[in-house]
C-alpha cells in the first residue's frame, strides 16, 4: 500500500515538471523574434498590429519616447483577433509636418523574461512654406520665401487671372522676381528663397506660389494633416488719398490687398466709394477700416449677391465705427443684432430694399443718427427689439407696410416724424420712458382713429393721414 502511494505521488511531481518544462520551452513566434532583433519599422501612415509573446501570467507594459511630439503611439497587452494568442498591441498614429523619423522602445517585463521592442516610425515626404502670407512694403526691394522640407521639391508661381468672358485676361505679376539658385534639400532643413520686389505706384497687389513634392501626402485631409502648399506675396499700395474709389471686378484682388494692412496709410481715408462685385470679406474689411478714421463708407453702387444668395450685416460688424455715414450695397438681407450699435460718430445710415430684417438693438447707442433712409419699396418684414433705440433723435423714419414689428421694436424710439404705410397699427408694449408728445405719426388714410386708440401710437402729439 505504501508503495503505491509512494508511485503515485512521484507520478504526479513528474506531470508537474513535466508541464513546467513544457511551457519555458514553448518558442518565440519567428516574426517576434524578427522585431526583437531589428525593430518595428512602422511607414508614415502608422500601424495596428499586435507582436505575439508565449503565454504568461501577465505582461507589463512601458514606452518610453525618445523622439517626436506628444504620445504618438500605444502599448497594451492583448489577445491576437486572428490566432487567440497572447501579445502586446502596438498603434502608430500616422505621422505628423515635422519631417523627422520617430523612435521609441516599448519595454516589456513577465516572469518568463524581459524584451524590448524599438519603434521607427518614417516621417511623410514633405516640403511646406513656413508662412501662409508675407506682406511687402509699397517701396519693394526683397523679400524672402522659406520652405522646411525633407524631400525634393519645386515651387512655382500660380497663374492669376480677372475678368469673365472675352474680358478674362491673366493678371501681370512680374513685379515679383525669382533671384534664387538651385538648392539642396537635407532632411528638416529650412530653406530660404529671397525674390526681387519692385516698386508698387498703384494699389495693393499680391501673388501666390504653390510647391510640389516628389511623394505628395496620401489622404491628408482624412487625417486632418494640413501642409501650407501655397504662399501669398502681398505688397502695400501706395500712399492712399483721402478719398479712393474701388471698382471690384470679376475675381477681383480683395479689398485687404487694395488697400493693404498698413494702419498708418489706411487712417488717411477719409472717403471710400466701392462699386462692383463684392465678397461677403470685402464688407468685412470696410467695417474694420471704419473703425479708423473714415467718415463716409459709399457701397451703394456694390452689387452684393453676385458671388452669395445670402448675404447680411453681421453682428456687431461695424459696433464702435468711427463712420458718419454710410451707404449699403444692394442685396443685403438682413441687418443683425447690434451691426451699428456704439457708433458715436454716425448721422446717416442708407438701406437698400432687400433689406428685410433688422435685428435686436441694431442701431442702439449711436446718439448721433439723425437718418435711417428705409425705401419706399423696402422688403422689410421683420424689426426686432429697441432695433432704432440709438439714444438720440431721428429726424424721421418710415416702416413699409410688410413690416413685422416685434411688441419692443420700437422701444427707446425717439423720432420727430415717423411715417408707418401699416393699414393695422402693430401690437406694442407702452413705452412710457420716451416722451411722444411733440412727434408726428404719418398714417395711411382712413387709419387715423385706429392709430388714435391704440397703445404706444396715440402718445403721438400728432398724427396725420397721408
């Protein structure tokens, strides 16, 4: 009986060694033990794979990052998809602009050993120019182009052209000369490429140059990768005048080349008269001018909805100008939230008849209005409000009959003489605060008594029929 137990006892240490053995020998994966010795080469569009290890209690994970920016890569233990067998996943992003190679080691650490696995990751062949525009003086002389690159690459002037039609013609721009040699490219080096200016007599002008490289970037912009392929060169105009006409053609330079950036030169102008095909941008660079030194803004002769269905006055777009007055292009819609709100300065606003929203507060605090010309076949439909609450007093005012006036519309209006071509008084709230009493309300004929008897409108001293 002893001796049994005695065999079956050292037949059960012997399963045991047995298994023991079986797994400390159990083999590396081949392509494992491949990247052990010579790395994981990743390409510059990164990688999803898993490196396969024997079976093990567990595995600890660690990186350690010894180039490129933030934590480019990842490291976890896993089961592989495909075999079922145990490894560490490893997830490259895919490369980023700075040229370079990145490296790391994932240190790897279990009770059947320590392994270390060295990551190279290529970076993407890539030549960017370091800015996206380089203003010039009117005065001209030279100016230098820089490109970082890691590859062979060409840049190249990019063809301009204006007008439409038999009109279109290509617009010079050999005021701008190369004056550079050929140069070497060596990875992540930054390159410089002066150019010749000459002198600028007239407006501002610009030009733009593109660059192409050997191994263009795959689907960059499923990645999100944005690379600054094209340069703009702008030079400043001459000095300005106090009063300048801009004629917008067909694809036009825009007015922040017309008229440059230099905010000495811009606070000159005093009068600025634009006619043609505006950009919803052109307006916007108006404003920013308006808050300098000019007075008068004409774009009555801009035909705003040639290149936008929709075009506004944003909010706040001219909110603290320095305007006196100024005149809207034709094709506005809609004059938004506080767009003239805080101009001390402006006597008279000019509306065009697409006009037909006029938002909260849109002229508030602007003491010095005495005008806001609405047209007699003003599309007009909506007046939210205290939209004319300027703080001062109108000379006069007129709402067209299609006109929807919010119960404030009119709140804080103060206005001598306010012709309204609504059959139906509007329903608003009382205004007590805003003394009617010597004002005349103009009304369409046989409206009078509804006027006379309705809230806010029979506090007008007068009221009279026309």
């Amino acid at each position: 009986m002893k001796t049994k137990n005695i065999l079956l006892v050292a037949l059960a240490v012997l399963t045991v060694s047995s298994c023991k053995d079986s797994e400390e020998e159990e083999p590396m994966n081949p392509v494992t033990e491949q990247i052990l010795a010579t790395g994981l080469n990743v390409g510059a569009d990164g990688v999803d794979t898993t490196v396969v290890f024997p079976k093990s209690d567990a595995y600890g994970v660690d990186i350690n990052f010894a180039s490129g920016s933030g934590k480019w890569m990842s490291a976890k233990e896993c089961t592989d998809a495909v075999t079922g067998a145990q490894g560490i996943r490893i997830q490259c992003a895919p490369s980023d602009t700075s040229l370079f190679a990145r490296e790391a080691t994932v240190n790897i650490s279990s009770p059947r050993g320590n392994y270390v696995v060295k990551v190279n990751q290529k970076p993407y062949k890539l030549a960017y120019f370091t800015d996206s525009i380089i203003y010039v003086k009117n005065t001209g002389g030279s100016v230098v182009l820089r490109v970082k690159a890691n590859s062979p690459f060409k840049i190249k002037k990019i063809p301009q052209i204006t007008g439409s039609g038999e009109n279109t013609k290509f617009v010079d721009t050999s005021w701008l000369e190369e004056i550079y040699k050929k140069v070497n490219c060596n990875e992540g080096q930054t390159l410089e490429f002066p150019f010749g200016v000459q002198l600028n007599t007239g407006l501002g002008r610009s030009a733009s140059y593109g660059i192409s490289v050997e191994s263009i970037l795959p689907n960059d912009n499923a990645r999100g990768i944005k690379v600054r392929d094209i340069i703009e060169v702008r030079q400043e105009p001459r000095t300005l005048n106090a009063s300048e006409t801009i004629k917008f053609g067909m694809f036009s330079e825009p007015l922040s080349v017309l008229l440059g950036q230099d905010k000495e030169n811009l606070s000159r102008l005093r009068k600025l008269t634009m006619t043609g095909y505006p950009t919803p941008y052109d307006i916007e660079y108006a404003a920013k001018i308006g808050k300098l030194s000019l007075d008068t803004l004409d774009m009555s002769g801009l035909n705003a909805t040639f290149y936008s269905d929709e075009f506004d006055i944003e909010e706040r777009e001219f909110f603290g100008s320095h305007l006196s007055r100024i005149l809207l292009p034709q094709g506005i819609g809609a004059i938004r939230n506080e767009a003239f709100a805080n101009c001390k300065n402006l006597k008279t606003v000019v509306l065009p008849s697409s006009v037909e929203h006029i938002g909260v507060e849109a002229f508030a605090s602007s003491p010095k209005i005495e005008e806001i010309v609405i047209p007699a076949d003003s599309k007009l439909s909506s007046i939210y409000d205290e939209a004319f609450n300027t703080g001062g007093t109108l000379t006069t005012l007129f709402i067209p009959k299609a006109a929807n006036l919010s119960a404030k519309a009119l709140k804080g209006l103060r206005v001598k003489n306010l012709h309204v071509a609504l059959t139906t008084p509007p329903t608003l709230d009382s205004d007590t605060e805003v003394d009617r009493s010597k004002s005349t309300l103009y009304v369409p004929k046989g409206c009078k008594d509804k006027y006379a008897s309705a809230t806010y409108w029979k506090d007008f001293g007068k009221i009279v029929e026309e």
